[in-house]
C-alpha cells in the first residue's frame, strides 16, 4: 500500500504462523541433515590417512561444530519482514528438527542410551538460537562462531569423556539462549 503525501510503501509485517514453525522444523531434518552429511563426508576424506584417534579428534571436535552451525543456519537466511523474535523462534526450530534427527540416528542407529543423547538435542536449537539472533542484529559471524566455540568445548569434553564440563557448557547455551530471547523484540527487521 503506498501512501500518496510522502510516496512511502508500508509492507505489512509477517506473522509467524505454524505452517511457518513446521517447516522451519522439518528444514533442520530435511535440509540441514544432508548438508551436514555431504560436508562431514567430504572433510573426512581430507584427513583420512591419519590415525583412527586423529581422524575422530579433526572430525568430532574440529570440523563437526563449523558444519553443524553452519548447516543449521543454512535455511535462516531466506528472511524477510520478520521480527527478531520471530527468527530467533525459527532458528530454535531448525535446531530442534537438527537434534531431533541427530537423536534418532544416535539412539536407533548407534545405540548410544536415549537419555546421554537427550541434552544434545536442546543444545543444537540453542546453539542455532544464537545464531539466528546473530542473523537479526546483523552480526552473524560472531554469533556463528560463538555457537561453533560452544559446540567444540562441548565435543571436546565428551571426546574426552568429561562429562561434566560437557554438561555445564551445554546448560550455559541453554541459558545463554534464553537470555538473548529475552532480548530480542518484536520490532521488525529491515529487508537486506
């Protein structure tokens, strides 16, 4: 709609609706799954004549965090009139149906017992939370690679078989999640 005294188009904001939050869910699974998969098979074929305890380090600790957080940010770039809020909620999800598909794989494919896999599942939302707050305030490399910062700290403990710090690191995203919600509005992003 154009208003004729000062020749400015308004465009009605978006509302987040929960066909919107669907998909952004399934595009965790849909799309970040497989980007992730290409990506991590494509890195290890990079190192693979190194020893099986190096391959798993790079793979884990190095190289898992920059492709996860970067696949999972992957699908938040399609943006447009929406709020802080609402992309930091969309981000949530993408991370969600992320670790939702990487707990099944885990549990049903590996073995590993349900409730060990239960906290990874929430930290791939909050993780890709802070990126999509990153994403809003204009500043995503840095939410980017505090989210892949957190993300190696955690894999590096469980490499290790440190299960409190991992723990703890874990529960820090969850909260650092929770306090950058608390900061974003309602005010809606500029297109670009």
């Amino acid at each position: 709609m154009t208003d004729k005294k000062t020749d400015m188009i308004f465009i009605k904001p978006h509302k987040l609706g929960w066909r919107e939050r669907i998909f952004f869910l399934l595009s965790g699974i849909i799309v970040s799954i497989p980007i992730t998969l290409f990506l991590e098979a494509l890195d290890q074929s990079f190192y693979s004549f190194l020893p099986m305890v190096m391959t798993q380090f790079l793979s884990i600790v190095i190289f898992a965090p920059f492709i996860e957080e970067f696949s999972k940010a992957y699908p938040l770039f399609y943006r447009y009139s929406l709020s802080e809020r609402s992309l930091f909620i969309l981000g949530f999800l993408v991370g969600l149906g992320f670790g939702i598909t990487e707990f099944l794989i885990y549990v049903f494919i590996y073995g590993v017992p349900f409730y060990v896999r239960i906290p990874g599942l929430f930290f791939h939302a909050a993780s890709t939370s802070l990126v999509a707050y990153g994403i809003a305030k204009n500043k995503p490399l840095v939410f980017y690679l505090l989210a892949v910062g957190l993300h190696m700290s955690a894999n590096l403990f469980s490499f290790i078989n440190q299960v409190i710090p991992a723990m703890v690191i874990t529960f820090f995203t969850f909260y650092l999640s929770y306090l950058l919600f608390q900061k974003t509005t309602n005010k809606y992003l500029e297109p670009g």
